[in-house]
C-alpha cells in the first residue's frame, strides 16, 4: 500500500535534513479529523533548531506547499501552533484498503520481519504445581506476541521454559517413596502431588533425616539413576496432561518444551566462562557475580555452597544455548514483574557469555498482577484461582447469557466456548502489560463493553448483513465516491493501519495496542451501522457498503486471531 508517512517524512527530510525513517517515528494520527490525517510536531525538532516550533513549522510549511502540490497523495498540509497537519487524499487512501482486502484473505500480513529470528520464552508453569492464574497472563500475551511476529514475517520460536527441576524434586521422589499408596496420582495429579508435596515439605522441618534422604534423591537424580529419573518423568508427564488441556482450549502453540532440566547439564559452561573472565568472586561459600559497579545492589547467585546451580545459573545457560540454537535478533522473557531483579541480574551477567549483539537482543516483557474481585466468584474458587476453573467458570456463564439471548442458536457450547474465551483473553490483553488487573465476569462478557464478546457481536453482524445480502460485491466494482462519507473514512481510516498497529505491537511487545484498536474499528462499524441503511435501492450505494461490511469483518477476524480469539458465526 502506498505509505503516506514515508511521503510525508521524505519531504521533511528534505528540509530538515533529518533522518526520514526517524522522522517518520515522530508522525502521530490526530484524535479530530480536523486535525488532518496526520501530523508533525515540531517540538522535537525545536532545541536542536534553536528555533520555537510554530516558526519550524511554518518554514517547513512554505517549503514543502509547492512540492505537496505537484503530488496527488497528499491535498493539503496546515500549519496549528507547533503541528504541521496533512490531509490525504481520501479517494487513493479508499483505493489502496480496498485493492488490499481483495488481493487476501490474511489483511496486514507482511514480510517486514523476514530474515530476523524472534524467541520468546513464555508460559513456563511449574511441574507438580498448580497453573494458576498467575500464569494466565504469560501465556496470553506470549500467545499473542508469537502469532503477531510470525504475522509480520518474524521467523519465531515459542518457548515454554517449564519449571521441572530443583532440589524440591528430590523432596516429591521422598514422599512418593514413603506414601505412594495413600495417593492414587492419576485420579486428581496435581492436586495430588500438591498434598505430597506439602507433606513431605513440613515433615523435613521436622526431621532432618528425611531432609537427608530429599538430598540425596536429588543427587540421585542428577546423576541419572534410573528410578529417580523415571519417577521424575512421570511427575512431569502427569503435570504436562493437566497443562496441555488447558493450552489446546486456548490453543497455544510452542515449538519447544525446554525446561529448566534440560540445561541441567549446560550450567558448567556458565560457570566455566565466567571464571575465564574472572567475574567469580566467593562469599560465604557460595559463588556469585558482584554487579554493584552497574548499579545493582544484590549480586547474582551462580553456585550454591554445596555446588548446586540454580533458577539463574539454568536461566544463563539457556540464554547461551538460545544464541546459538536461534542467532537470535530478540529473545523475549514474558513473565510477571516479581523477577524483574532475577532479570536484570541476568542480563548482566550474560553480557560476559555472549556477544554483544545477543546479550542487546534480550528483553523482559514484565507484566502486573491478575486479581478478582471479592464477591461470589472468588470464593467459589477459593484463593489460588486455577486457571481450569476459570475457564470452565467464564464459558458456563457464556452458556447462560446466550441460552438467554439467543435460545434457537445451532452449536450453543461451541459458541459459548468461543465466547467464555474470548472473554478471557480479550481481558487479559487489553490491560497495558505493566499494569496490575482485575478479571471480573460481569465485566469482559459484557457484550456492550470494550470486551471480546463485543468484538464476536460486531463480527457476527457483518456475518449477518453478508447472509442477508445474500452476495459479496466484486472489489472492482465498488465506487469510490460511495465510501467517502464520515463513517466509511472512519473505517477505512482505521483498516489502512492495521499493519501499522500490527507494527507498534512488536516494537513495544504490547497486545493491548491491537485489542483497542480492534475496540476502535468495532466501535466505529457500529456507528456505521447506525448511521447507514446498508441494503437500499441505489445498487451502487448498496454494494459499497455491503463490500465495507465484509472488509470489517475481515480485519476484525484477522485481529481477533492474532491475540488468541477465534470468531462464531452467529451468536
Ligand atoms: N517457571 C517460572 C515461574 O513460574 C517462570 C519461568 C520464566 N522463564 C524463564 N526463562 N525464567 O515463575
């Protein structure tokens, strides 16, 4: 599609001598269509200038009037305080979306990634351990950030770096030794491991003979005894049934399920390279990195006293393996806020174990806590909220509100499924990542809200409207002129930057960026929808916006899947 940021730049480039790809980052879409399309502050240019930004813009302006005059892109530009604002030309912007809806079902996608290598490391529950909703967001936003990159062309890896290693399960072979009669694992797994773990974990506070017997299983289990080993498997094979019901109702992908175990045996190298560098410095028995001269107070822990790794150690390793394995350009940890310091220190740290250009690569996607809201719902599902329980929970509420709105729909559980979830996700995605949130019911399936649900109905209606139509128009045969009014440019306004936002959700790994903007787009079909009759006597008229209708549903079913949400036809 034409770029009408990139025409605006070059020609402020020209003047400027500035950057036009930095100059380009400057550009914003003013909120009031008076405003323009587009516009340049000059604020940014001011200092270096020396000049104050009306005056910038006014030069600007006058220079560049008479060349935006030669061009048919862009009608006019004005100059309001420090903005320059431009006006494009609405006929090429309705020309552009439309031959771009017709030329593919998968609107937006692109190859602006191509040749770049993308890791993102999210989800990662515990083994043994509940999933809880703690992990919800990790997996949503993780979920989101994958199918977006490999959108944009990224080749992208999706790692689940899952919790199953550590001195606790020599503690879980102990209780299993001692109690494997009393509990039938395959009944409740994790639930039950939870009970053993519990168990056995107040029992070694009691009796520092049995915390001897959990050590030596795990050394055991380090060097590979084959029934340690075995047991561990099936702890880990049971706990992998209880997750993977959960990532196939989401339908969460990985393309590898590392663990922390699997660097188990990569730790040496860790340790290895960092005494080469001489990085190591002893205390208390321990061996750490100092990183007080880089302003961290609180040196990184790399060898316990009795020459274990640990979380970092494997964490170090694994970033040694990722560059190698994946020549990553970015590797991105999506986990909550509480490990920001681990992930500071290890950053650190890794930048004397990888080139440069790995350990620049690294980022941590922190994300807020999740809570509920007091009230009925949860204590129905009591403190730590198991993830199961609210998915279940959410869709049999669905059920509820659709048996009540739409009693005769076909396939009332699928669509409750697709409903509950979208709930969910939509919820999930559309908090900024750093912010804390809420998950209330009530709130994400309101179907009137800025919620998932709305999205469906929106989509559901151009569904509609197509099956009432009974046709979809030929893009070839659509006038122009019929898609100029206010509430189609709106439209397709906000269709010409689906790439764009698509875009900005990558550079800030931030999901919420595409959930309001598909709020947005949902929002102004609806004013559309309002505002216009879409089947009328004028055929021309009629086959404008039926074919608007279509392309709306389009990106807002392209947009819904990139953050893990798939669309009913009828609701
Ligand atoms: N298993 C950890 C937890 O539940 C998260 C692991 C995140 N990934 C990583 N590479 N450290 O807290």
């Amino acid at each position: 599609m034409i770029n009408f940021k990139q025409i605006i730049s070059d020609k402020i480039s020209k003047v400027t001598q500035i950057d036009e790809k930095e100059l380009e980052t400057y550009i914003e879409i003013p909120k009031d269509a008076k405003n323009g399309d587009y516009s340049f502050p000059c604020f940014r240019l001011a200092k270096e200038l020396k000049k104050a930004p009306p005056v910038i813009a006014n030069e600007i302006k006058e220079v560049i009037e008479k060349e935006i005059e030669q061009i048919k892109e862009i009608e006019k530009v004005e100059v309001i305080g420090g903005y320059l604002n431009f006006f494009i030309n609405k006929e090429i912007l309705v020309e552009e979306v439309l031959k771009e809806v017709s030329k593919t079902q998968e609107y937006g996608k692109s190859e602006v990634g191509k040749g770049k290598n993308i890791v993102i490391d999210y989800s990662a529950p515990n083994i043994a351990k509940p999933f809880h909703i703690g992990h919800l967001r990790t997996t949503l936003i993780g979920n989101s950030l994958y199918r977006t990159y490999k959108y944009l062309g990224y080749n992208t890896t999706g790692i689940n770096h899952l919790g199953d290693y550590g001195t606790q399960f020599g503690k879980m072979i102990e209780a299993y030794k001692m109690w494997k009669d009393e509990y039938n694992l395959e009944e409740d797994p994790i639930n039950k491991m939870m009970d053993m773990y519990v168990r056995i974990n107040s029992l070694c506070k009691e009796d520092e003979q049995v915390l001897e017997r959990c050590r030596e299983n795990f050394r055991l289990l380090e060097s590979g005894d084959k029934y340690c080993v075995d047991l561990w498997n099936r702890f880990k094979d049971l706990s992998m049934v209880e997750f993977n019901k959960i990532y196939d109702i989401l339908n969460v992908k990985f393309d590898s399920y590392n663990g922390e175990a699997f660097y188990a045996d990569k730790t040496d190298e860790v340790i290895k390279t960092l005494e080469e560098k001489e990085k190591l410095t002893e205390s208390e028995g321990a061996r750490i990195v100092d990183l007080e001269d880089v302003g961290i107070n609180t040196p990184c822990l790399i060898q316990k006293a009795n020459g274990s790794s640990i979380y970092a150690t494997r964490d170090l390793a694994a970033i040694m393996y990722r560059a190698k394995t994946y020549d990553f350009d970015k590797c991105l940890y999506v986990v909550a806020y509480e490990q920001n310091l681990h992930f500071k220190q290890i950053f650190e740290v890794a930048k004397y174990l990888v080139d440069e250009k790995y350990a620049k690569g690294l980022e941590h996607v922190s994300y807020g806590m999740v809570s509920l809201p007091t009230g009925k719902m949860s204590t129905r599902l009591g403190n730590v909220v198991k993830i199961e329980d609210l998915i279940n929970g959410t869709i049999e509420k669905a059920q509820e509100i659709i048996a009540e709105k739409n009693p005769n729909l076909e396939n009332k559980d699928e669509v409750a499924k697709k409903v509950g979830i979208g709930a969910i996700v939509f919820n999930t995605l559309s908090t900024v990542t750093t912010k804390d949130q809420i998950f209330d019911w009530n709130t994400a399936l309101n179907f009137q809200g800025e919620t998932g649900p709305y999205i469906q109905y929106t989509y559901v209606r151009t569904r509609s409207v197509l099956e009432k139509a009974g046709y979809v128009p030929k893009s070839e045969d659509i006038k122009i002129e019929n898609l100029t009014d206010e509430y189609s440019l709106e439209i397709l306004k906000l269709m010409y930057n689906f790439e764009d936002v698509l875009i900005q959700v990558t550079d800030k790994n931030e999901p919420s960026i595409l959930s309001r903007y598909l709020i947005d787009l949902a929002k102004a079909y609806s004013s559309f929808y309002n505002e216009n009759k879409i089947i009328v006597e004028d055929k021309e008229i009629q086959d404008a916006r039926i074919y608007l209708t279509y392309a709306v549903g389009n990106v807002l079913k392209q947009g819904a899947q990139l953050l893990g949400i798939e669309m009913p036809e009828k609701m």
